[in-house]
C-alpha cells in the first residue's frame, strides 16, 4: 500500500513553545486519517507543516513523494489545504468564488465546466451557485469552500477542523461528501476536537502538547484503555464525582452529561465492588455499570497520564 503522507521527527518550536514534538506517522493513499485534540494541541501547526507553508524546526515530512520543504511548489500540485477559516469572498457568488480558484489553480477552461458542474452537484450547491457567499449558512459555505479546494482535483486533502461550529446535520452532509471522495483514492488528513467524528476515521492520532501520545483505528485506541470503566448515575454527580476521586483516587475521572466515568485499576469484578462500597460509605444512592470505553474515555485517561508524567518529571 502506498504511504501518501510520511512524517520523521517532525518537530515545531515558537521560542521557548514547542508546538509540535517529534511528530512520527504515516498515511496510506485513500485513507481518512483524523488528528484528533483540543484547542493548543497543535493541529493547525502540523497541517502547516504537511501543506508546505513552514519549515519545521527539526524532522522531515513527505507528502505524495514531496518533500514539504525541499519540493514544496511541487507539492502544491498534488494536495489541497482547507484552514479554519477558507478565503470565501462573501461578496462573490459560489459560481464565482469556485472559478476564482480554478483560475488560481491554472485549471482550464476546457477542464473546469465540466468538474465545476459536478463539484456543485457533489456538494448539493447546484440551486445556489448564484447565490453571494455573504449569504450562505455556516454549513454550506464549508461545503463550497470543500468545492473550491477541489476544483483542481488534488491527491491529498488536509482539513483544518473543516466542521468547526458547523450544525450536526451540516456536519453529517460533510462527512458523506468526504466518504464519496475516497471512491477516487483521494487521501484525506483531516483534524478535530470532535470525538465522534474521529469514530468516523480510518486511523486517528491522539494528540496533546504537540505529542502523539496514541495511534491506530478506533477500535485500537480504545484497546489501549487498561482497567475497569464503571458508569455511575445519581443525582448531584458532580458532587459525587468530587468525593469518589477522594475516596478512590481512580485513574481517570469525568462528567459524561449526567453520568459518571470512573476508571479503575484491576479486574471487573473487583472495580465495580469498590466503587459499590465507596458509594454506600458516602451515604449515595445510585445505578452502577461496567460500560466499555469510548475514544473520550481514552482520551481523558492518557491525558491525565500525560499530566502525571509531566507532574513526575517535574
């Protein structure tokens, strides 16, 4: 299987910052692969890097065979970057901004009828296409800047938190455009502090503080969970949570809405026993389940054993 994207050690300091840590992986061709974290993991800065527009402060990238900084006009060709915020002109209309960047991208005349009508139709944008940008929801003006990064046909797609503040339902109608694109082999790198998008990916990477702290399908990451994960519901849990991480000292604790996760050490059995006793000593009536792990259970879990670390290093 052919590796699309290739990165050595990639590593990015802004002074004493370090924003990306020695950053290792690889991405096959046609593959949706999400990097997944909160805001200041360094998401945008690895895209950056992969897209060519800075020079890492140590490490290599290769991207569709290209160098990011020895080929980086060369690379160009073969890849589309979509950042947060996608140079839309509001006061052009979506037929307008999507020739705007064919003409960028020198496609031609003869080329861009043809995938310019089927982008549009692609993405559901054909009763709009005279409609000013200005004018369109949060959902569809993603959708036409997704248009607008395709209009030359690119190898690699990299997506900057492409659905960030986009509603559930716009949001579902990007990821079914994006599943279609892999019907033409197109390798999709995309970011996001949604967890269940990350559900929606091939392979995720896990990163914080610039670190990939885990790598692998879903379902591998959630096999990196060790320990029993018990599920609590009662009324007040955020005052009960706040006692059982006293009593307990669990491995990883947090809200889930209205419930409780509590991760433990040992075996099921044992795990549940001791939160059952705990809850009685504390006077708490309440429903108890072993549950299996979600990517936010891991999440949170390598995380505070991250911080641990950090703390212990320190």
């Amino acid at each position: 299987m052919m590796e699309v994207i290739r990165a050595r050690g990639l590593t990015q300091k802004f002074g004493d910052n370090t924003a990306v840590n020695s950053l290792t992986l690889t991405v096959n061709e046609g593959e949706v692969f999400g990097l997944v974290g909160p805001d200041g993991a360094g998401k945008t800065t690895v895209m950056r890097l992969l897209a060519g527009l800075m020079a890492p402060s140590a490490g290599d990238a290769w991207v569709y065979g290209c160098h990011t900084v020895n080929e980086a006009e060369k690379l160009r060709t073969h890849i589309s970057y979509m950042p947060q915020r996608f140079g839309l002109y509001p006061d052009l209309t979506v037929q307008e901004n999507i020739d705007f960047y064919a003409d960028l991208y020198n496609v031609s005349r003869k080329e861009r009828k043809d995938k310019i009508a089927e982008l549009l139709a692609f993405s559901n944008m054909t009763p709009f296409r005279e409609r000013q940008a200005r004018n369109l929801s949060g959902g569809m003006k993603q959708k036409l800047a997704l248009a607008c990064a395709l209009v030359h046909t690119p190898k690699v797609l990299l997506l900057d938190e492409p659905t960030n503040g986009v509603d559930p339902l716009s949001r579902r109608d990007f990821w079914q455009i994006l599943y279609r694109l892999l019907e033409e082999k197109v390798t999709i790198f995309v970011s996001t502090a949604y967890l269940d998008e990350a559900e929606r990916c091939g392979r995720i990477g896990l990163l914080h503080k610039g670190k990939l702290i885990v790598c692998g399908t879903p379902d591998e990451v959630k096999g990196h969970m060790k320990g029993v994960l018990v599920e609590i519901r009662c009324s007040e849990p955020r005052q009960v949570l706040a006692s059982l991480k006293t009593a307990l000292s669990p491995v990883s604790a947090g809200l889930f809405g209205a419930k409780i996760h509590l991760l433990l050490d040992g075996k099921p059995a044992q795990g549940l026993s001791v939160v059952n006793d705990a809850l009685r000593n504390l006077g708490v009536p309440a429903e108890t389940i072993i549950v299996a792990p979600s990517l936010e259970d891991v999440f949170i879990s390598r995380i505070m054993a991250c911080e641990g670390s950090d703390s212990d290093a320190g």
